[in-house]
C-alpha cells in the first residue's frame, strides 16, 4: 500500500499567483473551480451568473475560484476585478497553459472539503451542481461526475461533437474497461482528502486529465456518482478537436501500458 501526500509543484516551477481572498465569515464547504484561457467574453458574466446561483440556491458557504492558465488577453485583469470585488471569489495565475495543471494547483491550494469545476462557458445546467457534490459533502461517494450519455440528460449540440464524444466513451470502455459514461463533461466534483490521494499519480496536465483521475479512481475502487446534466453546446469553443483527440488517444495508450503492469494502489 503507498501513501500518498498532498502534491506540490516541481522543484524550480514557478508558483502560481493567488489574487488576496476576502474571506467570508465562514469557511467554504465547496470550492468551484474555473479554469480560463482567453475567456475576456465570457468570464465575467459567467461568473457572476455562476456567483448568483451559489449564493441564492446552495445551502453551504462556498468559494468560486477562477484558474487563469497563462491567457494573454485581459482575463487575468478581469478575474482580479471580480476577486476584489466579491468576497466569495478567488483569483489564480498560472505562468503555463492547461486546464489539469490549472486545477491540479487549484485543488492543491484549497482547504475546502469537496472541490469541484466547470468550464466558463456554462454548458452545463447550473440546476444540476447540487446533486453532483451532495453525495461528497454527505460523504456517500469519493468523485462525482456530469454525463451527458445516461438517460435523463438532455443535450444540444451538432452531430460531430456528438459522435466524437460516443465514440471516445466507447473507446475508453474497451481499452481501459471503464464503468463510467461521460469522461469529457466540463462538471466534476471530488472530495480532498480523494484529491489529495489521486493527484500525484495523475500525469496529464491538458485536457486528458479528467480521463486519467477518473480512471485512477474506479482502479483504486472509490465510489463515482454520477449525474444526468442539461448540455447545450457552445458554438464558440476555441477547443482544437483533432489536437485533442490526438492527446487523448496518446493517453489512453500511455494509461494502457502503465496499468498493464499492475494497478496503482491508493490509500484510504
């Protein structure tokens, strides 16, 4: 059995910047990650849409914390503006691109008992983010996930995202045989001391992430929740499917030949 500690940056990384926190009177129970590159559109009205929900509808003290990974364009300026102004979000810098490596840093850096994210545009139904951490904060499951693929979701998006997606489930289920449904859904939630545990074994700091934690997970037999979500696409994504497709298929190959050689065990 290896014990694992919290991770922390490589040795001569540099750190990422945290905007100042006005703390709220209490502590948060969930800590919501978003990660952004380039999102000056968006990111402040999302945000704030993203604030109004918690705050009228989530029964928890909570924190929002947007992870800018490296844009050059003002959406650090912004995500600065809106940590100053409201006192439930925080605002994180990071001097290189990725979205793992920008919630690898922000779940590492944050003390709240259930830490989740979701992408800035909001595809996902924001009705939805209370089932997805409640079996976390009751302590029923370790990892919580959106899907877009079990019944009862409802999803708009165009036919070449749709069978992009199918197939790329279909793909993990018979190289890796996995359980889940929904690998890709920008909405997932995780409890920290699981966090804690998985995160040092996670390799990917891009957009295979969320694949690799979730694997890493149902192989260390934690209990994943999952929760049929409303997904309405967005036209806009600056996503590069081919070049994310590619990484993807590259690791699914590196996990294949890692877990072929035994599993990696997890403490408990």
């Amino acid at each position: 059995m290896t014990y694992i500690r919290p991770s922390r940056p490589p040795a001569g990384a540099p750190a990422p910047r945290r905007t100042p926190l006005r703390t709220p009177q209490e502590d948060p129970v969930l800590d919501v990650t978003v990660p952004v590159y380039n999102e000056e559109k968006d990111l402040e009205p999302n945000v704030r849409r993203l604030h109004t929900h918690l705050r009228d509808t989530f029964p928890y003290p909570f924190r929002i914390t947007i992870a800018d990974n490296a844009s050059t364009d003002r959406t650090p300026e912004i995500a600065a503006r809106l940590a100053a102004e409201l006192p439930e979000v925080n605002s994180l810098r990071l001097p290189e691109k990725g979205r793992g490596r920008a919630l690898r840093a922000a779940w590492s850096g944050s003390r709240a008992p259930v830490l989740a994210y979701l992408d800035v545009d909001l595809s996902t139904g924001l009705t939805a983010l209370l089932p997805l951490v409640a079996p976390l904060i009751s302590g029923h499951s370790d990892v919580a996930i959106g899907t877009r693929l079990a019944p009862g979701a409802r999803v708009v998006r165009g036919a070449k995202r749709e069978v992009i997606s199918r197939c790329y489930n279909v793909l993990l289920r018979c190289t890796l045989a996995v359980g889940f449904s929904d690998a890709q859904c920008g909405f997932k939630a995780i409890r920290r001391e699981t966090a804690e545990r998985l995160l040092p074994l996670v390799r990917d700091g891009e957009w295979f992430f969320d694949t690799e934690l979730l694997v890493l997970a149902e192989r260390a037999g934690l209990r994943i929740h999952e929760v049929p979500v409303d997904w309405v696409d967005d036209p806009d994504s600056s996503v590069d499917i081919l070049a994310t497709a590619l990484a993807d298929l590259r690791g699914i190959a590196r996990m294949r030949r890692t877990l072929g050689r035994g599993p990696r065990p997890v403490a408990r």
